[in-house]
C-alpha cells in the first residue's frame, strides 16, 4: 500500500527545503513527503494523483507566491482531496490573510514562519491534523478503477468486460463522488463521455473500446505467430474444452474470444446440473478454471474480434478487426449463440440503463431492494431469477407461453416456485419499456387479451431465444434456415455430398462442409443447447481434427 502523502508548496527554495526536511524527519516512515515550487506545480502534481488514486493527507502551501497565493492553491486542492488537512505557512505581517482563508476558504490552520524549534511549534499541530485524516480515511484502491454513471451504457459495457475477464476493479459514481466527477470533467471536458478508466500508474482511458481496454490491461490482443496447428474461434465451453484438449495432445493451439471466456455460459450464476459439482459452480467459475487449465498447457487465449475466415489450400485463415491474419491447419468454430434482442418500444433507448441482456450480475447490488423483471423461459432465465431473488425485493418472470416445463429444468423450476419473492406471469409479453434517462417501468401486454399491464420495474434482464454468431462465416460454411451451421452426417442428403466436397470421404464428425473446419457447440446445428454436451463436443473435435491432419 503506498504512503499517503504530504505536499508542500513555496515559491523560495530556502524555506521549501527546509520544510521538506523538518516533515521528513518526522514523518518519512509513514507518509510521502512532496514539494512543489508553485501553486500551478502543486495543481498539476495534485491532479496526477488523484488519477493514480494516491491518498494526500495534508497540503502546506505559502500565503505569497507570484500567480497564485497560498489562500487560492488550498481553495483549488480542496475540490480534489476535500478531506486533506490544509495548512497555510505565512508571516506575521499577512495575519490578517491567514485568518480570512480560515473563515472564507474553511482553511484548517496557519502557521508563523519561522516556526523553529518544529517540536513546539511544527509537529503538535500537524500531528494533530494527521491523526484526525488518518481516523477518517479509508485507504483507497490501489487497483484499476472505473469512474462512470449508473446510467451510463457505456460504464456498464466496461463493467461488464473486465469483470467477466476477471479484471478486478473499483466501480466509482461520479453522481456519488464530486471529487472524481470534477476529474473527470477535467479530462474530458464534460461529465458525459464516459467511462473514464484510471490505473495505477496514473494513466487513464477515456471511453475505451473493448479492444483499448484488452490490451491496457494485459489480455492478450494480438497472436504470437502467424501460423497454428488449430485456431479456435470462440471462447466459450465448447472452445475451452477444445483448447484444453488440443494442446494437451501438443497441437499450437490458439483460441479467439471476443468479449470473455466463457461465452453465454460464462454469465451463469449457478449451474447446478454440471458433472462433479454436487453444490453448483458458477458459468464465471466454471470459465476461469478451463482458462487456467488450457494456459497450463500452453494454449494462447487472444482477446480479439474476428471478421472473417476463408479457406486458402491448405490451410484456414482468420481476419481480425485489424486487418492481421493467422493461418491454421484447421479450424474449430465455437462462437455459441447469443440473447436476441427484443423488440418492443423503449428497449433499444434503454438497454444498458435498466434494461439489461443477460445476468450483468455486476448490476446485482444496484437494484437490491427494488423490483426487476426476468424476460424468458429457459435456464438461463431461471438461474437469473433465483440470482437476483437474492437482492431484489420482488422479481416477475413473463413467459409467453403456458408455463416453464417446456424450456426450463425441473431442478430450477422446484426452486423457483419454493422461492418467495419470485412469481411467474404466463401468456405475457413486453409492450412497452418506459423511461427517460433509465427504465421507469414497464408495460406488459396479456397475449390471449391484448390488455396492457403496467407495472413497476427498476430493471429488465432479457432472456428471449438465441441468434448464432455465424455472420463472419457466411458464405463459407453451410447453414440451416435458422443460420446454425451444418455439419457431419447432416451434410449428406439423398446420397450427395455437400456443394463444393471434393474429398473421397464423407465429412467427419462436426466437420462443415469445408475439409478441416469444425463447428461445435450452440453454433452447431442439432446441438442440445447444454453446457455438458458443448464441453463433450469441444473435446470430441479434437479427435476429428486429429484424423483430419492425418488424413492431409
């Protein structure tokens, strides 16, 4: 934990030298002594620290200096660290100053130069002023922090990447902390071009992209080399499962994830039903475990978008969003499927600001205490409801059908109805999402009536159907009418090969309809939409690409 500090400022090299040792001497094994020579040196120097997140305890400035007076720097330091002691170094003469700055600019104290000897007149004051910061303060995070809004979209974009990357972090509100709103609007400019993400070192990024934000903070965003024995596409089970096989039988593996590994699995607060886990793990725990076992045995994991892949004999090439390419023997694609959007009025104005796709966990304590809304009948629904039953006062899930049976587990529907605070609503759907600057309500629609059915809500999780992530594919691989991709013996009909086969044999299990491309998981056409069953897939690719390799 690094020291908090001490600063302070005189425009006479004499006297600031001579401060510093007298603090120092006293104060070095617990506080960092700084100096500035001006007070445009000690705002520049103030504000460096604030965006590194370093605590200042104590600002000791000179009434007269050219530019600035003393009275004028404690005033400006005040909107940065309010909490920091500030102390004003004048001579007899300027009396009358130093104590206007204590009735007109809440200046804690002054002091008579020269204060020789400091053991009476320096060090009882400040030790008491020291001692009041330190009884009052909280050290603050060392790590990254991200300053945004609650109904920020974009801070909650951030939020979500380094949370479900395992990045920890401090959520900061600037509508909460005046301190840091002031920062920010010094950075940007204005309080809205958000998030502003600030490091240890004092850097910061503005409104990162996802991209920005992999590499500052230290996933991997480019490939170590141009050429792989298998390239994996898509980080969630199915492609983790891949990776940890492929390389644990010495294939160059790399894996290509997007936004976090895990995939839609990844934003699972519980899955009960998963082999070996008698009391549950969660789709994040269950994703970090497959990362550290793929990395241990040397697969490479890039934090990457891919826009393209074609077929160049013989070999698979990707395109990134960069325009860099990597070529591979073969291909596994596991991109998984995600939440398709709803569309009814309101929600696109206001997702991310009450209306959520997915879990978004990280906005669990937001909403603790009020009413959310679960859209959708299937796991994933289920799960988020007994989640947020767990914060939330009261939690609806609008199932547009008869009921949940159809779509949902029996363990999570039996846990669900034993839930207190959740009920179901059936024959229902979204009409309409409310709101200005974030959801203020939401009106329902009966489906059997057409009745409209307001009711409160502070936030809407949605889990409604699936689309596949092929778009990058298309025109390559062969898809179904619902855009998943075929594969193996569904390649085949009426005795003929698919368009374009020019092998003697018939595709092998997950093979698409190109030679060493594989498709598994939720991408994959018939799959069962099942975590276990994607892990089966991920690793039962590995022997086909085995064959496949031997084969060429």
């Amino acid at each position: 934990m690094a020291k908090p500090v001490i600063m302070t400022i005189d425009d006479d090299p004499e006297v600031l030298d001579a401060i510093e040792r007298d603090l120092r001497r006293q104060y070095s094994s617990d506080y960092r002594v700084l100096k500035a020579s001006s007070g445009a040196d000690a705002l520049v120097a103030t504000r460096k620290l604030k965006q590194r997140g370093t605590p200042i305890a104590l600002f000791m400035s000179d009434e007269r200096m050219p530019q600035m007076t003393g009275t004028q720097v404690l005033t400006e330091v005040r909107q940065l660290y309010p909490s920091a002691g500030r102390v004003l170094l004048t001579a007899y003469s300027d009396t009358d100053a130093a104590i206007k700055g204590i009735n007109e600019a809440a200046l804690d104290h002054y002091l008579l130069k020269p204060w020789d000897p400091p053991e009476q007149s320096l060090y009882p004051l400040l030790d008491d002023l020291l001692s009041d910061w330190s009884a009052n303060n909280v050290m603050p995070y060392e790590g990254i922090r991200v300053a945004g809004a609650r109904w920020s979209a974009t801070s909650f974009d951030a939020k979500q990447f380094l949370s479900r990357n395992n990045v920890p972090y401090q959520w900061i509100d600037i509508e909460q902390d005046p301190t840091t709103r002031h920062l920010v609007e010094e950075l940007t400019g204005d309080s809205t071009t958000l998030p502003v993400v600030f490091f240890p070192n004092g850097d910061s990024l503005v409104a990162p992209t996802k991209h920005a934000l992999a590499d500052r903070v230290g996933l991997q965003t480019r490939a170590l080399q141009p050429f792989y024995d298998l390239t994996i596409i898509g980080g969630g089970p199915a492609g983790l499962a891949a990776a940890v096989y492929a390389a644990s039988e010495g294939l160059h593996t790399l894996l290509v994830e997007q936004t976090a590994p895990g995939g839609q699995a990844g934003t699972s607060s519980l899955i009960e039903n998963y082999l070996g886990f008698p009391s549950g793990v969660s789709g994040a725990d269950l994703a970090r475990r497959a990362v550290t076992q793929a990395r241990r045995f040397s697969a490479e994991i890039l934090s990457a978008e891919v826009v393209a892949v074609r077929r160049q004999e013989p070999y698979r090439v990707v395109r990134f969003e960069d325009d860099t390419e990597v070529s591979s023997k073969a291909m596994v694609i596991a991109t998984g499927v995600a939440v398709r959007e709803l569309d009814a009025p309101g929600v696109a104005q206001l997702t991310g600001r009450g209306v959520y796709y997915g879990a978004a966990m990280t906005e669990a304590a937001t909403y603790r205490d009020q009413p959310v809304l679960i859209v959708g009948a299937g796991n994933s629904a289920g799960q988020g409801a007994l989640f947020f039953s767990r914060y939330a006062s009261h939690v609806t899930i609008l199932v547009r059908g008869e009921g949940l049976a159809a779509s949902m587990s029996q363990y999570l529907i039996d846990r669900i109805e034993a839930t207190p605070n959740i009920e179901i609503l059936t024959h229902t759907e979204v009409g309409e999402a409310r709101g200005t600057d974030s959801l203020e309500g939401v009106t329902l629609r009966d489906r059997d009536t057409g009745e409209p059915m307001p009711i409160d809500a502070s936030a809407m999780f949605i889990f409604i159907g699936t689309r596949p992530h092929t778009q990058f594919a298309e025109g390559l691989v062969e898809l179904d009418e619902k855009g998943f991709v075929v594969t193996g013996r569904d390649l085949i009909r009426d005795g003929h090969k698919p368009r374009g086969w020019i092998l003697d044999r018939d595709p092998f299990l997950f093979e698409t309809n190109v030679p060493g491309l594989f498709a598994v998981g939720d991408i994959r056409a018939g799959s069962s939409k099942r975590v276990a069953s994607a892990v089966g897939e991920g690793s039962g690719a590995v022997s086909m690409v085995h064959q496949y390799l031997e084969a060429v």
